[in-house]
C-alpha cells in the first residue's frame, strides 16, 4: 500500500493518507478496500471525542468495566456500569462483545444481546454509556459530518445522530434526508463517496422523475432526488434502496439539518477553506504550497459560503498550481480551457481591486 501526504495537514493539526490497491488477476480490489475501511480500530464514546484503542490481535479476549483491572474502564459515576461488564472476544479475525454477566447487560444498537459481532458504526450501551465502534470507513464519514455540522463541542451529539442516519443509509435501510439551502445534491455526493465509495453510481434527479426511476433502476448506486419546494412527504423507495432526498424544509425527526457557512464563527469558515484546499491537495498528490497563503485569503474574502462552491474553487486553485497551467488543470477538471481561463482572469482582477 501506498501513501502520501502533504505539509498543508499541518495547518489543522491532522494527516490523511490517500490508499491505492495494485489490482491482480482473480483480485477484486473493492472487496480488500471494503475489508480494511470496515476492520474495528477502536471503540469512542458517544457525543464526545474520548477514545479507546483495540488491542493488539495477539489478544484473544479483554474486558470492559469500572474496574481498574479493566482493558477499557468506563468512569461512570451513577454506577450503571459492572466493574466486569463486558468482554471483546477474537473470534475468526472479527472482535465479538459478550456480556459478563452484568447487572444492567449489554445493548447492540439499542436491542438488549448476550454476544454480538462488531461492525463500523455498532453502537454498544453499556449502563448508560453508549461506545461507537469506529473503522477507516466510519471515521471518514464522521469527519465529513463535522465538517458539514460544525466542529464546536455542543455540535457533537448532532454529529453523531447524523452519523447514525448515514450508516442506515449505507446499508440500505433507510433513507437519507438533507435539508438546508446550501448545495445539497453536491454535499449528497460528498456523503456517498465517504460512505459507500466512488466506485458506486450517483445520480441526481428531479422529484418528479422519482416514481419512474423506482421501478426501472437496479444498480445498486446512490439516487439524490432534488426538492426544490418544501415538501413533507418522506419518500421511500423499494429499488434502489440508497436514496438522499435534499429539500429546504422537512418534518422528518431524523433530516440532516445542514447549517449555513454565514452562520457558523470565522475559525470555522478559515478551516473549512483549508480542509478543502487539502482534499484538492491529497487528490492530485501535490505539495502545500499549491496552494498558497495568497489563496487562502483570497477564497474567504470572494468566495460564495457554500460548500459547493468551496470545494471546486479550492479545486481549481490547487490544479493550477500542480499540473501546471489552465491546460493542464482543464483536462483534469473537465472543464473547457477558455472556461478556467476566464474564471482565473476574473479571480485575478478581483484580487488585484482587493
């Protein structure tokens, strides 16, 4: 496997590594993708960013309670949880949690279980503590949530309702509700990328053309059906069973709620620009300084807050800079060369007046 990374991480305190898996003959690289971004790395408590490391798998079994014997122990001052409540068990290369007897028991999504097998995004209520367990694949989703929600502290069990909503979503069992006025259908794109990867479809249409499409679509992609009027309704769909309905408004308890960028501080707006500019970076392979200081400040001080709009002007900015030139950079966007010309020579004007 290979990795890359690039010094404008640095700038937000993190890393990110972009993986590529060498395809071989009788190899089916989304099945080894799927396999590591699902593998259990460790558990986090709900609505907070207190996180517990898996052991090493040389471990065949440790424990989880308010003892200080324990792996995992849980500081639960109402006492609901054991001091051996539970246990995480190696069982065929998948980590399982077997309740110890314990006077409150164990939940696996809400549902009362004596033993249940871990997977990204399992919810484990213990007393009233509840543990998410987190892989490649939920960490990344749950990061772009944050990124859409907001990062302040009293925005994390928002985060992590929504994060709810979207595994439902990547399983097929129930339907994603966006609502707000950003850019929903690209903020729709966004979310399926992370939690079901590019290789699946993605398709927006329109409200209308939803009844048709449900009888005659039978991939297994992403539909993104746009509202443009408020609409309480919930749509469901049999095939395909992944659907994102984006609207202005929406009763529905379990909608996304996507706040404006106006609304949210300035420290959030600069680092939203940033971890933008660092998705262009990591996508082309290319160094910090593609994108500059100058353009930072140029995107806070020009560019509409949405996150539609951030995304491609940070893009553009970036593919400029490291395929070297609007040719170049036009290819790679798809775009016509004399449109991002005349787009950069807007940009350069307006900054110039600036």
């Amino acid at each position: 496997m290979e990795t890359s990374t690039n010094v404008a991480t640095d700038f937000i305190g993190h890393r990110r590594t972009r993986s590529v898996t060498k395809e071989t003959t009788k190899t089916d690289p989304d099945a080894i993708a799927r396999s590591v971004e699902d593998e259990p790395m460790q558990l986090r408590v709900w609505g907070t960013e207190r996180t517990y490391p898996l052991p090493p798998r040389s471990t065949r079994e440790f424990l989880i309670g308010a003892s200080p014997d324990c792996w995992i122990r849980l500081r639960d001052q109402e006492c609901y949880v054991s001091r051996t409540h539970a246990a995480l068990e190696l069982v065929d290369a998948a980590w399982r949690i077997v309740d110890k007897d314990s006077k409150n028991g164990v939940r696996v999504d809400g549902v009362r279980a004596d033993r249940a097998t871990l997977a990204g995004g399992t919810e484990i209520g213990l007393g009233r503590i509840t543990l998410v367990v987190e892989t490649p694949r939920t960490m990344r989703v749950r990061a772009l949530l944050a990124r859409l929600l907001g990062w302040d502290e009293s925005r994390r069990v928002i985060v992590d309702r929504a994060l709810r909503v979207a595994r439902a979503f990547a399983a097929g069992t129930m339907p994603m509700v966006l609502v707000g006025h950003d850019d929903l259908p690209v903020i729709a794109r966004m979310i399926h990328v992370a939690a079901r990867g590019e290789t699946r479809s993605f398709e927006v249409i329109e409200d209308e053309e939803a009844p048709r499409l449900a009888t005659t679509q039978q991939t297994d992609g992403t539909l993104c059906v746009r509202r443009p009027t408020p609409n309480q309704a919930h749509l469901t769909l049999s095939e395909p069973n992944h659907v994102i309905t984006c609207a202005s408004e929406s009763d529905q308890s379990t909608a996304i709620r996507i706040p404006p960028i106006a609304d949210r501080p300035d420290v959030e707006a600069e680092r939203l620009v940033l971890e933008y500019a660092i998705d262009a970076l990591v996508e082309l392979n290319a160094k910090g300084d593609c994108f500059p200081p100058v353009d930072h400040d140029w995107v806070i001080a020009h560019v509409p807050a949405t996150h539609g709009d951030l995304q491609t002007v940070t893009r553009r900015l970036v593919a400029i800079r490291a395929l070297g030139g609007i040719t170049a950079a036009a290819d790679y966007l798809q775009i016509s060369p004399s449109a991002l010309s005349r787009w950069y020579s807007r940009r350069m004007r307006r900054r110039w007046r600036s």
